[in-house]
C-alpha cells in the first residue's frame, strides 16, 4: 500500500470512528477537519502543501480548514 492509500484509509477510519462515538451537535467536528487538527498538532508550524501530503486531504479542503479555525483563533 501506498503512503496516500494509508492515508485515505485513515481518513476513512476516522470518519468511521466519529460517527459511532456519536459526533453531533452544534459542536460537531468533520473529519476532515479533525485530520487537519491532528496533523497541527504532531507537526506545528507545518506548510499546508505538507499537511496535504500526510492527510491526504485536497490543497483547497486544508487550506480552507487551516484559514477557518486561523480566523477563529484557534490555530496561530
């Protein structure tokens, strides 16, 4: 299997595992956006062309994940 294979698999997993641990409500997270979360918080400072890479998430997704909490102040 391939780097970006284990990656969409992870997303996939993730996904699976925020539905069964019930992920609703106002406060809801989506996957995509905890993947980027998660990535920040292994590797601040990171570029997001390398966020991309190790999520597997499109450029577009995780820049404007990355811009959203930025602006939300919940990423520096």
């Amino acid at each position: 299997m391939r780097a970006a294979e284990l990656h969409r698999l992870a997303r996939i997993l993730r996904e699976i595992a925020l539905d069964a641990t019930g992920n609703a409500g106002a406060d809801n997270v989506n996957a995509g956006e905890l993947a980027v979360l998660e990535d920040v918080a292994r590797h601040p400072r990171s570029m997001i062309r390398d966020i991309t890479e190790r999520t597997g998430l499109a450029q577009s997704l995780v820049s404007r994940i990355v811009h959203a909490f930025a602006a939300a102040d919940a990423l520096t």
